[in-house]
C-alpha cells in the first residue's frame, strides 16, 4: 500500500509542477476571440479549402457572424493571394536533393464597404523544411501534403488572431 500511495503523491506532485510551469510561462487555453465588428465576409475565389477552414474557425470560436453576401457584412475579408512554393535547400555530393523547404503565402485586407481599411494589405508566411530522400518518394509526397494541411491551419490561426488586433478606422 504504501508503495500505491507514494506513487499517487508523485503523480500529483508532477501534475501540480506541470501546472505551475504552465502557468508561468504565461500559457492558457484559447477562448472565444473577440472583434470589433458584427458579421464578416470571407472573399477568398482562389482558394476555397482555406476559406471553408477560415469560415469555420471564424464561426466556431468568433463573436462575428459569417455572411454570405458582402451587402448584409460591416467588414470584407479579401485573400486575393494564397500561395504554395517548393525550393531546394540542400543537394547531396551526387546532386541528389536531400531537402526541401515548403512555403505557404497567405495575402489579405479587411476594409468595410466604404473601402476603409482595418487591416491594410499584408501577408502571412510560412515555412517548413523536410528532408528527402529517393528510397521514400512516397512516404514524403505524404509528408508534403500533411506539412501543407498544417500550414494551412496555422496560416487560419495567424488570420483569426490579426482579425483580433482590426480596428475600425478613425
């Protein structure tokens, strides 16, 4: 029994330390975003995956309602940009590639419908860099393709935190 015991002290303790550390580094759960306008519309024509993820996000953890017709949005949320690059970072002695950098550049404004703008044109970029090799040409196209989807979500995040930080013009 005491052995049950000393190991349930040491499991708490370690669970109260882990706490503690969290806490102090300033770590918290992600609530509900708010913004300072009521509805948004999402215009993204050249990429609809990122819009339906960035329309779920904005409903599931936003205070602003998503619309379908900018007539009836405070605020439009234009992406005229949405783009996936590959470079080579580095090549074997034989020339081989060994590995690769994905980039995704995400181009965005808010304005409203006088075209004032809440947030002016900017771009969110993202990279992440894998290793090749020619013995697992498919094992990394699946890797490729995970580390796409996962920039993706970041990339929704990152607009979902900025829609945070918009301002309606003075």
């Amino acid at each position: 029994m005491k052995r049950t015991r000393s190991t349930a002290a040491r499991a708490m303790v370690a669970a109260a330390v882990a706490v503690l550390a969290l806490a102090a580094c300033g770590f918290h759960l992600r609530g509900e975003a708010t913004y300072t306008f009521a509805t948004i519309y999402v215009n993204a024509p050249g990429a609809p995956v990122l819009a339906i993820e960035l329309k779920r996000a904005l409903n599931a953890t936003g205070s602003a309602k998503v619309v379908d017709d900018p007539k009836n949005a405070q605020v439009t949320l234009d992406i005229p940009l949405v783009a996936d690059d590959k470079e080579v970072l580095s090549i074997s002695g034989a020339g081989a590639v060994e590995e690769y950098a994905l980039i995704k550049r995400v181009g965005f404004r808010l304005h409203d419908a006088d075209g004032n703008d809440w947030l002016p044109p900017a771009e969110i970029s993202l990279r992440r860099s894998y290793t090749f090799s020619e013995s697992e040409v498919l094992a990394r196209g699946t890797q490729e393709e995970r580390l796409l989807k996962e920039m993706q979500t970041d990339a929704v995040q990152q607009l979902i935190r900025r829609l945070q930080a918009a301002k309606k013009p003075a």
